[in-house]
C-alpha cells in the first residue's frame, strides 16, 4: 500500500505541472468562450435594433410614397 502510494504522488509531482497547465488552459478557454458568447449577443442585439430601423425607415417612405401620390392625384389640395 505505501508503495502504491508513493508511486501516485510520485506521478502526480512528476505530472503536477501539466495538470496546472491544463486547469489554467482550460479556464482560460472557458473565459474566451463567455467572452464570444456575450459578443454574439451584442452583435445580436445590434442587427435586431438595425432591421428594426431598416423596417421603420421603410415604413415611413412608403408613407411618403403615399403622400406624394396622393398630392401627384389631386392638386387642388
């Protein structure tokens, strides 16, 4: 039992350095991961806001669309 003892923690000293290497990897990548994720949501964001401009400046030259045929049609108003 000593023995088997002494061989892991012999393993983990001999490995401890690339355990920490890849925790430290790991939450690196996962705080690059968050980072993109709130990225995309911004970008998200902005698109919807931007079609969402698109639309109501559509909106309003079809309303002056209508307005300058309907001054093009009746010219005593």
């Amino acid at each position: 039992m000593d023995f088997l003892l002494a061989f892991v923690l012999t393993g983990l000293a001999a490995c401890g350095g690339w355990i920490a290497w890849a925790a430290v990897r790991g939450w690196s990548r996962a705080g690059d991961r968050r980072h993109e994720l709130r990225l995309a949501r911004a970008r998200s964001a902005a698109e919807l806001r931007r079609a969402e401009l698109a639309a109501q400046v559509r909106e309003l030259e079809l309303a002056n669309e209508t307005y300058q045929d309907f001054v093009r049609r009746h010219p005593e108003h």
